[in-house]
C-alpha cells in the first residue's frame, strides 16, 4: 500500500494540468542511448609536500615481523631437557612419572646442567621431546640461513622468551603452564623445558 501512495506522489511530482502526469517509465527514444562512458585511470597522486612523511608500505604479518629485541641476540642455538608427566600435552605413553615428580626432576636437571654436565647426555637420558631438543631459534625481524632454523614466532612464547635472554653457555628453566596466551596458543603445555644456550 505505502509504495502504491509513493508512486502516485511521484507521478504527481511532474504533474502539469495541460498534460497529466509525468510517465513513470520514461518513454522509448527513437536515438539509441549514447555509449557508456569509459572509464579512465585516476590522476597520479600528488607528491608529498615538503615537510610531511611519506606513508610507508604496510609491515609484512608473520612470525618475523618486527624488530629484533633490543638487547637479544639475532640467533641462538639451544639445547633443552622436557621433563613431560602423565597427562601431559602430547607426553609419549612411556612416561608414567607425576606432575609433582616432574617438576622435581626439572629442578634437579636444571642444578646438574648449571654444575656443568653434558645438556645433550641429560637430555638423551631424560628428555620426551621427539626431535632431540637442539634447535636454532631466529629472532624476529631476522631471515632464516638453514631450512632448519625455526622462527621465533613458530615456538611456544615461554621457550623463546626465556632462551633468547640466556647468554652462551647459560642453563634456564621453563615451568609448565597449560594455559593459553591471549592468542589463543599454548603457554608451555607439554611439561618443564630445561634450555641451555649454545651458541
């Protein structure tokens, strides 16, 4: 009902009294309608004025994206002892010890590797992790050199934030924590993570 009262106010809009009513279809031409209008490119921007900044392309997303830390070193290479437990993220069906033992052989582990023995004999005697724990973190805003080096952003936060600050040489722990960050990824679901920096 409303469109049929706007139609008759339309159709009124050019109402003259001679005439009647405007059509509400305009009427067919004899000329054929002119062709469309091309269209054609934008002007060239302006150049910036003295003086302002140029906008600058946007920062690619990525594990890599930013700037190394200030202070951290561009690479490093670790190597750590995870003490898993029962239940734990991804722990191997072999590894029957508790979350309390757990955390005692990781503080027990963390004082052998700083009084000097070998992290890699520690780890092939106690670690669960499948790939042997050595591994070459690059810091953000770096390439990798090997297809081997594993960006930053690629590895669980608490690793990395606790590896990158180790000097060579130095031995730190990573404490289980099955929460999530507010990414949404895990903090360090998979047990203690005793890393020694390398190199």
């Amino acid at each position: 009902m409303r469109w049929m009262v706007a139609a008759i106010l339309v159709a009124s809009v050019g109402c003259d009294s001679k005439e009647g009513p405007a059509p509400l279809v305009p009427p067919i031409s004899a000329k054929p309608a002119p062709p469309p209008a091309v269209h054609q490119a934008p002007p060239p921007p302006p150049s910036t004025p003295p003086g302002t900044k140029k906008m600058q392309p946007p920062k690619p997303l990525g594990a890599n994206a930013e700037p190394v830390p200030e202070g951290e070193p561009a690479r490093i290479t670790v190597q750590h002892v995870l003490i898993a437990f029962k239940g734990a993220h991804r722990a191997p069906p072999t590894v029957t010890r508790t979350q309390e033992e757990a955390r005692a052989l990781a503080d027990e582990i963390l004082g052998r590797a700083r009084n000097g023995e070998d992290i890699a004999e520690l780890s092939k005697e106690y670690s669960s992790d499948p790939g042997g724990g050595r591994y070459t973190l690059v810091n953000t805003g770096v390439a990798k050199v090997k297809p081997t080096d594993i960006l930053r952003g690629d590895f669980i936060k608490p690793f990395v934030n606790v590896a990158f600050k180790l000097g060579v040489g130095d031995v730190g722990l990573v404490d289980y924590d099955p929460k999530k960050d507010p990414d949404g990824r895990p903090r360090s679901p998979f047990g203690w993570h005793v890393i020694k920096r390398l190199e």
